[in-house]
C-alpha cells in the first residue's frame, strides 16, 4: 500500500505537485493519470525517495521508502527504461541490484526468463530497442519479488504485442493480491487496465475513482440517427419533442434517447434510416475534459475558433524578486 | 454500458446494463496503441482475455490478501552494497580499459627505463627509481576513472536505479569508495611492485645503491596510496558534479596546475613562496619525494597526507551533497 499525504514539490517557483493526498490498495491496478507536465513523475519519483517533496509525506506499506533497508522486496518500479549503464549487460545489470537486496542470483535468470530476455542476458544493453529496455526494466522491478509495484508509462514505445503483455502482467501482478501503481497519459489504456483511477493535472488531484465510477459519471451516451431525407428526420424529431444535434457528419444525436422510442417515431413516419445506434461518448474526451484546464502544454490547432490568448510576449514579465 | 474503448470481455468494470446490439463501431477503439492493421499479422494473440483470477471486476476492493514472496527476506547489510559495487565496477569496459592502460603504462615505461639505463645511473639514486616515469602518467587513468565510477551513473541514469534499490546513498557512495580504492590501490601497488623488482634484478652492481626499506615502501605502497588517492578525489568530485568531461577536467586542473604554475608564480617576488609550495605538492615532485629520487625532496609523507586531507574534505562535501540533492 502507498500512502500519499499532502504532498508538495516546488521547482524554484513552479509548483510540480501542489497538496497531493492519496491511497494506492492492493489488489487492484491503480491507473495514475494526467497530461503531459502534470506531475506523475515527479509524485513517483518521491515516492521512491528519489527527490526530497517540499512538504507533506509518503508510507511504503507504513514506512518512509528511506527507511527500507531491502527496498527491492518492497517495491518494485520501472520509471525510465533507459535508466541503465548501456555498457553493462542485462545479467550483471540485474546482478548488481539483486546483490544489494540480498536476492539471490538464481532469481536473476527467473526475472530474465520472465519477462523473455533470456537469450540476450550476456549482451550489453546499449544495443537494447526500446522494448527490450522496457522488458529489462521490468526485470529490475519484478527482481525482488515485491508487493508493491509501479510503472511509470510502461507501454510507451512498445509495439502490440509487447502492450497486450504488459496488460496482463499488471492485471496478474494486482490479482496476487500486489499494489499496482501504474501512471499513464492515455485514458484508452487505462480504461483496458486499471480498476481504479487517480486523476491529476498541474499537480492537483482531479479525481480518486473506481473506474466504473469514473465511467458512469464522466461518459455520455446517445443515440445517432442517420437518414437519408437528413431535412425530414430533423422535422420529425422537432414534432415529436425530441432535442437532436446535428452530428458533424450528417447524422442527428440525441441526448440519453432511447433507441426503441425512437425506432416506433421514425416507423410511425415511414421514414428511411441508414442507422440508428446507441453511442457512448469516449472515455478520452471525458478525461480531456476533466483535464482541460490543467493541461500545461496546449497545442492550438491551425484555424481554431479560439486564438490564442492575445497578450503580448512579455505582457506579464514582473522584476524577479530579490531575495 | 461498453464504450468504444473497451473489449468487452477484458474489460474491468462489468456491463450494467445488458450488453447492446448493434456493436461499437471499431473506428474509434484506441487507435494509438492497437491499429488494427498492427493487429493482423500477430494471430497468436488471442484479443479478447480472461480477467486474471482475484481481479473480481464487481468489487474492485475485493479483499484479496496482500502479497507475500516465498523469497526469504533477510535484512541487508554494508556487504551486500559492497558486492553489488564490485560487480557493477567489473561489468563495465571503462574499468578494463582504463586499469589496463594504468598497468600498460606503468609497467612498460618503467621496464623501458630501466632497460635503457646502466648501473653507474644508479649509484646516488635508488633502482626502484624506474617506476616514477610511469606513474606520471598513470596517475591520469585512475582521475578518469575515479570520475566514471560515479559520474557515468548519472550521464546514463542508471543512478535513480541503484538510489531506488539502495535509498541508503551514504552507503552507496562509501560501497563505491571502498570498492574503487581497494581495486586501484591493489592494481598500482602490483604494477609498480613488478617495476621495482624487475628494474633492482637488472641493475645489481657493487656501486649500485642499495634501496632501503622506506624507498622499497615509498616506491611501491606509497606512490599507488598517493595515485589511489588521487582517484578517490575524483570520485568525490565526479559525485558532486556528476558530469564526467566536466569532472575529468576539473581534475586534470587540479593534478596538473600545481605543476604548470610555479614558474609563473616564482617570477613575482610576492608570490615566489606560493609558488615554491605549490611545486613542492604537485604531483610530480610529490611521487618523486616519494620515490625518494633525492634526499633534499624528503620521503613525501606531507604530501601523502596533504591528499588525503583534500580528499577526505571532497568526500565529506560529496556525502552531505548526495543527501540534501534530488537525483
């Protein structure tokens, strides 16, 4: 279990993480979301006692990570593959900190073999693909056999198979009973993943959800209707008391409508329709919207409505205080 | 409720209302990781999975019981952080190449000397002597990998890992100063043990000195302390700057100023004592003092312990820096 308990991080004057509070339980895969910037990483890498935080505290299954004295066995965590010695090969990579945590060496081929490295263990891992430095990093993490563990956007560059397998990993890791703590900017993945989500953005936390919470709440179902009379459709939905918006690609959607309802309107008015089918807004947009306004980095897309905020490069420049 | 992100059997949460027809249209279904043109040529993939056991998706608290490893814990000790650094020290070429380019160094250029020198050399000079060209230069291989030993942990990030594995970092760093020390230590000793020997077994005439037991020590033990020393002083400097080329040239300033200098310095009459002590602790007259070239250099004990001084203030810098710092 990690406990995390108002816990600040400031970068000079930027706020990286500002009073963040939150449990991570065992036996579930705990999604940790939030656009790029939001602090994710930065929360990860306190909780392994990696940077100091500003204020507020964090418990390893009711410990500081500082006072484990065989962290390995506790936690087990992949925040960047390529955070290895590429001159070292995969062996004695994982031999150097098995050694000291006091996991024996036979365990070293077990986590190879695991994760399906075992053929290149000897070779040096500068010549790693992404893939294999995620697998090798997974290796490093699953080393201690531990019961906690945490992933720092695992499937990034990993081609299907090798996301299909992290999946199910993480999903096999939490059914034994393991803490699993895993960050993501994509809400697809978690949504695939996670049982229960912990939402941040610009360091402040969003939400602290079960998925199926996050879901029932955050998505929006209607019903598309699309005909070929696309004038007479609108009219009839008009008569019959319906609020309809026209979709972008010549369809109408009705809000929470009932497809049944609307199948016996449309008979009723012999009209033709190429579809009519219950839709669920996706969890993506849910997810953009609840982020919106703690997104950092906005892109604007060419010949958006909205410009840019209008104000002129070093409108808000202030003196820096002297201190 | 599916949503288009979801395969419904793998799914976490259950449908709460009864699965609808007609199905999702597949345009949308998480397009950035799976396109399913991706999907094709890898049949053996089954898509839809079976949720894993204990992962009960009506109850995603569902008391499951924690987790324990049949692996026996035991608790860790300075000896195992002493047998993780030996391995990481011995796993990487940079030790190789740089221990062997030391040894290179100092053997050759000491055998060179003496095969090239007759007995009437060393009738005020003792024949261990021979030794001292070599550590001039070999010197600069232990700096270099002083400052590997540390610095490239945090060039390739490999330092996050062994500060998560080890989050005791005094215990790290001193593991790696131990390590590094006793390696470079045992290495010079051995290379110039070998130099000593060979070089009194070639020049062993009636007028050749007799070396004492202080130049045997000082030839030897001595210089590879003074050469270790210096290598552990970049260490303690690669860790407070963390930046190989950045702390291999603050000790190459460091080593090979004090020798540049003094001349500049003795030209002005205020400074010419400065410069004359300088000199006398650079490291080149401080290896001949302790070669014991001449009587006038002395046995070079002070600078001997004006070294370990240095490198005993780098390192407690170095030990209150790792802890305040965010790696």
């Amino acid at each position: 279990m990690i406990e995390i308990e108002g816990l600040s991080k400031t970068y000079g004057d930027t706020p990286a993480v500002d009073g963040l509070s939150f449990t991570v339980r065992p036996g579930v895969v705990t999604g940790f979301l939030g656009p790029n910037g939001a602090g994710k990483s930065t929360t990860m890498r306190i909780v392994l006692g990696l940077d100091h935080p500003t204020s507020g505290r964090v418990r390893i299954d009711g410990q500081p990570y500082e006072r484990l004295t065989d962290p390995l066995r506790h936690v087990g965590a992949l925040l960047d593959a390529k955070a290895v010695h590429g001159g070292r090969s995969a062996f004695h990579h994982l031999l150097c900190l098995a050694q000291s945590n006091g996991v024996p060496r036979s365990r070293v081929h077990e986590v190879l073999d695991l994760v399906g490295l075992g053929s290149v263990a000897r070779k040096r891992s500068k010549g790693f693909s992404l893939g294999m430095s995620q697998r090798l990093g997974i290796a490093a993490a699953m080393l201690g056999d531990p019961s906690i563990l945490m992933f720092d956007e695992p499937v990034n560059g990993l081609d299907p198979e090798g996301i299909h397998w992290i999946r199910n990993l993480m999903r096999d890791l939490a059914g034994q009973g393991r803490t699993v703590f895993v960050s993501s900017h994509l809400m697809s993945e978690m949504a695939l993943t996670a049982d229960h989500l912990v939402v941040i953005g610009q360091g402040r936390l969003l939400a602290d959800t079960s998925m199926s919470d996050f879901i029932t709440q955050h998505s929006r179902s209607y019903v598309r209707l699309r005909s070929p009379e696309y004038q007479r459709l609108s009219d009839v939905l008009a008569a019959g008391g319906i609020t309809a918006v026209p979709g972008s690609d010549g369809s109408f959607e009705v809000d929470d409508g009932d497809p049944v309802r609307l199948g016996q309107l449309m008979a009723d008015h012999r009209l033709v329709l190429h579809e009519l089918s219950r839709q669920q807004a996706s969890l993506e947009e849910a997810f953009m919207r609840l982020t919106a306004g703690a997104v950092e980095y906005h892109a604007h897309p060419a010949g958006a409505d909205e410009p840019a905020p209008a104000a002129a490069w070093g409108a808000d420049w202030r003196p820096r205080k002297e201190s | 409720m599916t949503t288009p992100y979801q395969q419904p059997q793998s799914a976490p949460v259950p449908p709460q209302t009864p699965p609808q027809a007609p199905p999702m249209p597949p345009q949308s279904a998480h397009p950035q990781q799976m396109p399913p043109q991706a999907q094709m040529p890898q049949p053996k993939m089954p898509q839809p999975t079976p949720p894993p056991p204990g992962a009960n998706p009506s109850q995603p608290y569902a008391a499951v019981g924690a987790y324990t490893s049949p692996i026996p814990v035991r608790r860790t000790h300075f000896g195992d952080a002493l047998a993780s650094e030996w391995t990481k020290i011995k796993s990487v070429r940079s030790t190789i190449w740089t221990l062997s380019v030391m040894v290179a160094l100092v053997v050759g250029i000491g055998l060179l000397v003496s095969a090239t020198t007759s007995d009437k050399d060393y009738v005020t000079a003792p024949p261990t002597l021979p030794g001292f060209v070599g550590t001039l230069l070999g010197q600069l291989c232990l700096v270099t990998l002083g400052v590997l030993v540390i610095s490239s942990e945090y060039g390739t990030g490999m330092i996050r890992t062994t500060f998560t594995a080890c989050p005791q970092r005094a215990r790290v760093l001193t593991a790696k100063a131990l390590v590094f020390f006793t390696l470079s230590f045992v290495t010079t000793t051995a290379a110039l043990a070998l130099v000593a020997f060979a070089s009194t077994g070639m020049h062993s005439g009636p007028d050749v000195m007799e070396p004492s037991g202080k130049q045997w020590l000082g030839a030897t033990v001595g210089a590879a302390l003074y050469m270790s020393l210096l290598g552990l002083l970049s260490l303690a400097v690669g860790s407070m700057l963390r930046h190989s080329a950045g702390a291999i040239a603050t000790m190459l300033g460091v080593v090979l100023l004090p020798s540049i200098l003094p001349p500049f310095l003795m030209m002005s009459d205020g400074l010419f004592d400065l410069g004359e002590t300088m000199q006398k602790y650079s490291s080149p007259q401080s290896l001949a003092s302790l070669f014991q070239v001449s009587d006038d250099l002395g046995n070079g004990m002070a600078q001997l312990g004006l070294v370990a001084g240095v490198t005993g203030a780098a390192l407690i810098a170095a030990y209150s820096l790792l802890e305040k710092r965010d790696v």
